[in-house]
C-alpha cells in the first residue's frame, strides 16, 4: 500500500514538473509576444508622431500662404475701391463740364 502511495505520488509529481515545464516555456513565450507588441506599439506611436509633425508642417505652409493671399486680397480691394473712387469723380468732372458748357 506504501508503495502503491509512493508510486502515484511519483507520478504526480513527474506529471507537475511536465505541466511546470509546459506553463514555463508558455510564459516565456507570451513575454517575448509581450515585448514585441511593445515594441510594434512603440514603433506604431513614432509614425503617428511623424505624421502628425509632417501635417503641423502643412498646416503652417498653408496658414502662411493664406495669410499672404489675404493680403494681396486685400490690396486688390484696396486697389479697385481707388478705382471706384476715380471714376465716380470722373462722372462728377464730366457732370460738371456739361453744366458749364
């Protein structure tokens, strides 16, 4: 009966060192899984700054472009209100010379 006990209790423990082992390379390999999603998270972070860097950059060319569009807008509405000016004082000039012929 004692050898019987020791027996199965031999083979208990054989079989808890298998599964030991098993669950010990498991480990191992979910760690190395662990590292390398890591790692691609960490790559995967540095490209969504690259592109956010290289989309501020657009956006700053564009904000400067506008604003020199803007101005020339700008000018050019200054430009044709001179315009306006000059030919509502033409109409006056001709108004005037027809009344003093």
């Amino acid at each position: 009966l004692f050898q019987k006990r020791a027996v199965k209790a031999e083979n208990n423990a054989t079989k808890l060192k298998q599964e030991n082992a098993l669950l010990q390379v498991q480990l191992k390999n979910y760690k190395t899984e662990n590292e390398a999603l890591r790692s691609g998270q960490s790559a995967s972070l540095a490209v969504v700054k690259q592109n956010a860097d290289v989309a501020l950059q657009n956006l700053l060319t564009v904000i400067t472009n506008s604003r020199s569009s803007i101005k020339q807008l700008v000018s050019g509405a200054e430009s044709l209100q001179l315009v306006a000016d000059l030919l509502k004082s033409i109409d006056r000039i001709s108004e005037t010379s027809e009344d003093g012929q």
